[in-house]
C-alpha cells in the first residue's frame, strides 16, 4: 500500500476541527486524522507492506521550467535553486514534523525522492513493484497508474473516508471513457486547473476522450491536426495546431516518473520494538491524541497503547 501522503494529511487537517490540541495548543487535527486514516486503510484493505511516500519537492523545477505556470498558484515564495515554498495553513505546518515523527515511530517507511514529487515515487514504487499494490491518494494524476494486468489500483478518497473508491481500469473507463494508460493524455488536452496545467483551449473532457478514442494517444492527435486528410476538424485541427508549443512538454510534466532509483528499503508491516511502543505512550500523553493511536496500533497488529 502506497500513501500519497500529503494528500492525506491535507485531508485530515480540512477534516477534522483545529479545536483539537495540544496542550500546549498545537493542533493535532492533521496528525490524529492521519492516524486514523491508516488504521482504517489497513483494516480494510490488510496490506503486507506500507510506505508513506513525500513530497520531497512539490513543485520540481524541471516541471516548472517547461510549463511555468505549473502549481504556480499554490506558491508563496519562489527559492531559487531550492525547493518552493507552498501555501500551507500554519496549523499544518506545525503539524508536519509531528506526522513525520509518528510515521517514525509507528515503523511506517517514509521514501522521498530529491527534485520529485511524491507521485513520481509511487509511480516508481508501482513500477518496480512485484507484487499487488494499492496506491492511497485524492489525486486524479495517479489514474494513470492503474494497471488490472499488473494488480495495480487507486483507493480514492476525494468523497471521503466513509466513501473510499476502489478504482480498476474498468472505473477509469466509465468514469472517463479512457483507458488509465491515456489518461496523462487525456489531462494534457483537457488540462488541470488545481495543478495550474492550461490545457487545449475548447477542450474539455468530453472532446479529449472523444480525440483519444479515435487517435489513441496525444502523438495520434498531433499527427491527424498536420495530416489535412484525417478526419479531424478543421477547428480542431487549428486548436491542436495552436497549442504545439504546449503539447510538446505538457507529457514531461503531466507523466508520472516511474523509473526512479529508491534505493534498499524494508515496508513489511511488523510488531513494534518496546522502545518505539514507550514513545508512542509518551507522545499520545504529550500531544493529545485521545484513541488514535490505539486504533492504528490494533490496525497494524500491535496491541493498544495506555493513552
């Protein structure tokens, strides 16, 4: 099982109300949420091995570079030679070192990727994987991920956590009217505003499909807007034509990486050292976070912790 983690966590913290503190008046909505997230998620689904992937850069330059306005409107302050700094609410920032440190603890793997984002390493991680993997995410980029030959699937949870959906090739198509493997095509055309990705203007998701289905893939498309003699519009011809520029990077940015070098890593669920237990204990006291960690503890087989 595959975490998108941030998109977990930004669900928890928007899911659950910031009168959830600490003592000392930290919110622990994000980390709490988190936790309960995972317990149910291993509950349901009895994955043998679990990864929390990150986003160890957001907003890659190299995306950034080909399509500047790339997640430009999530942006506070640009670094340069760094990584971005995103517009995250300050209750959540506080929260993040205390969900890396309750990753930590619980024994979750963690694997981030420099100049990637967490996409690119679950897109990797499913590539490389020899065995069924479930990818955990409320972002509809990883459809294209989704591989039934491979027991690839998306437990999608953009409706909710009493409203996960188990998304197979057969969703994607109904859904969209496109196989997952055109579905990076298929956001190229019709384009994305949450991730700042302009798209084909006219185009939207009815006519990508539409382009797709009888082209095959975006190279498809391109040729039939040269090709006079195809049965593609003219207007459409001349739409294609006039967004070249655009379609010519838009698949660099919009394709999940799938051949990074992650290195050697254990994810095996397994029982917790008494060491990892005690400190467990000691921050459920400290931060205040009532019966979740007791629920993810009893969800990946390590009892109940006193707090």
């Amino acid at each position: 099982m595959l975490l998108d983690t941030a998109s977990l966590y930004f669900r928890a913290f928007y899911g659950l109300p910031d009168s959830l503190r600490a003592p000392d008046g930290t919110p622990v909505n994000a980390v709490r949420g988190l936790l309960d997230m995972i317990a149910r998620l291993v509950t349901d689904y009895q994955p043998t091995h679990l990864i929390a992937c990150w986003d160890d850069d957001w907003r890659p330059a190299w995306r950034v570079n080909l399509i500047p306005s790339y997640k430009a409107h999530r942006m506070v302050k640009a670094i340069d030679g760094g990584v971005d700094v995103e517009e995250v609410p300050p209750g959540l920032v506080a929260q993040v070192p205390m969900i890396r440190e309750a990753l930590a603890a619980f024994g979750i793997t963690v694997i981030g990727a420099a100049q990637h984002e967490a996409d690119d390493v679950i897109g990797s991680l499913a590539a490389q994987a020899d065995s069924a993997v479930d990818i955990v995410t409320g972002d509809r980029d990883l459809f294209q991920l989704i591989n039934d030959d491979r027991d690839v699937r998306v437990i999608y949870t953009a409706r909710g956590m009493s409203r996960l959906e188990v998304l197979t090739d057969a969703t994607v198509v109904s859904k969209y009217s496109v196989l997952p493997g055109q579905y990076a095509d298929f956001a190229a055309l019709r384009g994305d505003s949450s991730d700042g990705l302009p798209g084909v203007p006219g185009i939207g998701d009815k006519t990508a499909a539409s382009l797709l289905q009888e082209f095959v893939d975006l190279d498809g498309v391109i040729a039939a807007a040269k090709d006079s003699a195809s049965s593609m519009s003219a207007s459409m011809r001349a739409r294609i034509t006039k967004a070249a520029d655009y379609l010519a990077v838009a698949p660099t940015v919009v394709n999940v990486v799938s051949d990074l070098h992650l290195g050697e890593f254990e994810a095996t669920l397994q029982p917790l050292s008494a060491e990892q237990l005690a400190r467990i204990d000691q921050f459920t006291s400290e931060w205040n976070l009532g019966g979740s960690t007791g629920r993810a503890l009893k969800a990946l087989g390590n009892g109940t912790t006193t707090g």
